[in-house]
C-alpha cells in the first residue's frame, strides 16, 4: 500500500476505509458522522499535561475493580448511522479482555479533552456533545491559556435520564479533586511545569 498524504484522503470514510488506513495517518485523524476530521498536531505543552493527566490518575485509587488510562487512543461512539470515533486527550476506560483491544464508548468511565484556545469551542459544544449521547459518566475539560498554563478545569456529570452533561465542578486549583471512578487530589501544578 502506498502512503498518501492526510490532505489526499476522502472527504468521507467507512469504518472498514479507516482501518485500512496505515497507522502514520490514521493517526492523525479522527471519523465523525463518516466525515474525516483532520486533527492538528498538538502543542508539546498540550501533550505533556495530558501525558502527566494520566500518569496521576493512574496511581490514585479506582472505584471499579479493574481500569486503564491511556492518552491519544481512538474510542468507537457509534457505528451507526455513521461510523463515529474520537481520540480523546486521556481516557479511563474498564479493562478489556482482549488484550490490543480498543475501547469503545460503552467502555469509558471518564474522557478528557485539554483545550487551547483554540480548541475550546469543539470541546465545549460538539465533544460534549458526543460524549454525552454516548453515555460517558464523566467529562473534563482542562482549558489552556495563550501561554499553556492551566486556567480551570471543567467537569461535566452526566444526567442518564437526558444524555446530556451538567456542570458539577469548576475547579482552579491548586489542585483537582476527584470523586469519582479515581478517588483523590492532582496537584495542577505538576501538570502544567
């Protein structure tokens, strides 16, 4: 198979298309509504926080007997109508038995988006969104100033009965608590130095 360059794909794409893809561009897209996302490439500042992210929530104590963090990991919505997936910035997800298995949205217990601003927007009304219909008890959203720092932390519980996020925490540190599915504080300072 012969590598084509991102901005050579097709405007839309099946499931089937996508996991043909080689893995340098699969990469750097994401499938929404069998439309292909092109994801710009994130700043180092980005990852480190949410490579950091993860890393914390790891080590606190779970709720659930089993669970895993990963960061940049594509998490299946829905197959249909339209193939919909998502590489959320961290997800925290229940073990899965297969072992190289990816989770799906049924599988994630919390998925968090770190915002630049210039990412703010999709993650505060179309992700939100998404994640919301998809039934993910728990949403964050780590806003980033121009200067990369971390400006607050957004979290978002799902109310089943509308599928829909509230906002039950605005947290500005110096530390995020967690109550649910990890248990225990983060300071945000060790994720932002």
């Amino acid at each position: 198979m012969t590598i084509q360059p991102v901005d050579s794909l097709p405007h839309s794409m099946t499931e089937e298309q996508y996991r043909l893809l080689p893995e340098d561009i699969s990469r750097d897209i994401e499938i929404v509504h069998g439309h292909v996302i092109v994801c710009e490439s994130p700043s180092p500042e980005h990852n480190r926080v949410a490579r950091r992210l993860a890393g914390a929530l790891e080590e606190l104590p779970s709720t659930e007997p089993c669970i895993r963090v990963e960061t940049d990991i594509d998490v299946v919505l829905w197959r249909i109508p339209r193939f919909t997936f998502r590489r959320p910035d961290v997800v925290v997800y229940r073990c899965l038995e297969e072992r190289g298995a990816k989770p799906e949205a049924s599988d994630a217990l919390i998925v968090v988006e770190v915002s630049s601003p210039s990412t703010v927007e999709e993650d505060l009304l179309d992700k939100k969104a998404q994640y919301a219909r998809v039934g993910i008890p728990l949403y964050l959203v780590v806003v980033l100033n121009a200067k990369y720092e971390i400006d607050e932390i957004l979290e978002f519980r799902l109310d089943a009965h509308v599928r829909e996020y509230r906002l039950h925490a605005l947290q500005r540190g110096p530390a995020l608590h967690m109550e649910r599915v990890v248990v225990g504080d983060i300071a945000l300072a060790d994720l932002a130095r």
